[in-house]
C-alpha cells in the first residue's frame, strides 16, 4: 500500500456520467486493466502496474488510456515499499475528454513501413544508424496524445522509424514534456527534436543540440581510439569529442 498523500481519490459512484460512460466503453487490455483499477480504487501507481499486473514500462499503459481520450491526471507519491518517489494517476477533468478517441491509435498498414523505407531509408531517425528492417518500429513523429490520427490518406511525412532504444528514449521525453502534459501544441511538437531530428529548434521545451552517432564494423576501431584517449584524459566520451571539435 502507498502513501498517498493529497491526491484527491475519485470513486466510481461520483464520475461525471460522460467520463463514466467512456471509461465502460473501452476495451482495450491494458488501457481497460488502468481504469479497472482506478475505478475500484480511486487512483492507480506505476509499482501497481509493474508488479501488480506485470507491465515493465507503465508510462505505456497509462498512454493507452490517454489515447482513448480519457484525461489523467499524475501525482507524485512516496512508496511505502521502497520510500521512493513514484507517479500515481487518477481520473481528470472530464471537460479535457479528447472525443473520437475509444479504441485509442489504429493498426498502421502493412504497406507504411516499407513506403517508409522507401524514402528514409532502413535507419533509426534519431541516430541515422542503418538496421535490418526487422529492428525498426513506425512511430508518429508528434505523439497520438497530440495529433490523432488525422492523417487520411496516411502522409508519410507524419511518422518515422525507430529502433526500440530511440522508440523508449522519445516515449519518456515526450511523456515528461509540459507541452504533452498541459499545452498539447502541435506547432511546439513540430519543432522539437524528437519529432523531427534532421531540423529542429529546442528538445522537449529545452534550448539543447544533439547529435547520436553510431561507429559500425570498420569504425569501431576508431570509436576504440576515442573511448581510450577519453580515458586517459579522465573525460566522458562525448565531453572528449567536444573539445577535439573546439580546436
């Protein structure tokens, strides 16, 4: 049991019947799993998710939610279990509804993932790293949460391929961003590094550059080089790099 502090737990008998009804009319496992439990207990924790239902990545859950259109609001609470800070989520404001949203993001075609190929090529977007087909995930370069899926017929500009490292990295930023959690602008998402990485002006709200690099066969030797000399210079690798470039 946790610690739950000030949050203002709402019980099933006092949701607006709008937010009721929706709540009843989603199916999905894991976003149904989430309101399930709110519902009975009035607000549900990502320790509850993890080790309760067994969901390594609880942000997901809670998103499947939110793509159904149903607002959430995020609490930080302390773990009775490990005295650490965790999120808990409970029901929002029912005015923040996103309509047209039950069944939350749909299926992407077959055929999306090779249009995509075909014009970036088989690289993770973040890191431009090319990869076997297999290793690459389509994604909505702005969140679904954001954008919808408003895109009829499908506009290939609208999505990008990551692999699943750079697929959690951008989940994570753009799940702790203010504009994903109170503005929503799409205008702000297009700007932003995670949604479009070749040109961009800040990174998740923040004035920061960034560049991933990937050294591959041939080149590891020299990335071997670098990690060596970084070393005996007593510097991080990326700190090393920056002040070969200043010179």
């Amino acid at each position: 049991m946790n610690h739950i502090e000030n949050i203002k737990k709402t019980p099933a008998s006092s949701l607006n019947q709008t937010m009721l009804d929706l709540c009843n009319n989603i199916q999905a496992k894991r976003a149904r799993t989430v309101i399930k439990h709110i519902l009975e207990y009035g607000f549900i924790t990502t320790e509850e998710l993890k080790e309760k239902y067994g969901y390594d990545h609880p942000p997901r859950a809670i998103r499947d939610v939110r793509e159904n259109g149903v607002p959430l609001n995020t609490h930080k609470i302390t773990s009775l279990k490990t005295n650490r800070r965790i999120a808990a989520y409970t029901f929002g404001d029912p005015s923040k509804i996103i309509r047209g949203r039950i069944g939350g993001r749909k299926a992407f075609p077959k055929k999306l993932k090779q249009d995509l190929i075909k014009r970036y090529g088989s690289r993770d977007a973040i890191s431009n790293t090319l990869l076997p087909e297999a290793y690459l995930q389509i994604d909505h370069r702005i969140p679904y949460e954001i954008s919808g899926d408003n895109d009829s017929p499908l506009n290939l500009a609208s999505f990008m391929l990551l692999d699943s490292s750079s697929n959690r990295q951008k989940s994570w930023a753009c799940e702790h961003c203010p504009n994903f959690l109170e503005t929503r602008s799409i205008d702000f998402c297009k700007s932003c590094y995670w949604s479009s990485p070749e040109e961009y002006t800040h990174i998740a709200g923040s004035p920061f550059r960034r560049i991933d690099i990937t050294w591959s066969e041939q080149e590891v030797d020299i990335y071997d080089r670098l990690f060596q000399q970084a070393k005996k210079a007593k510097l991080s690798l990326p700190d090393f790099i920056k002040k070969k470039l200043e010179k």
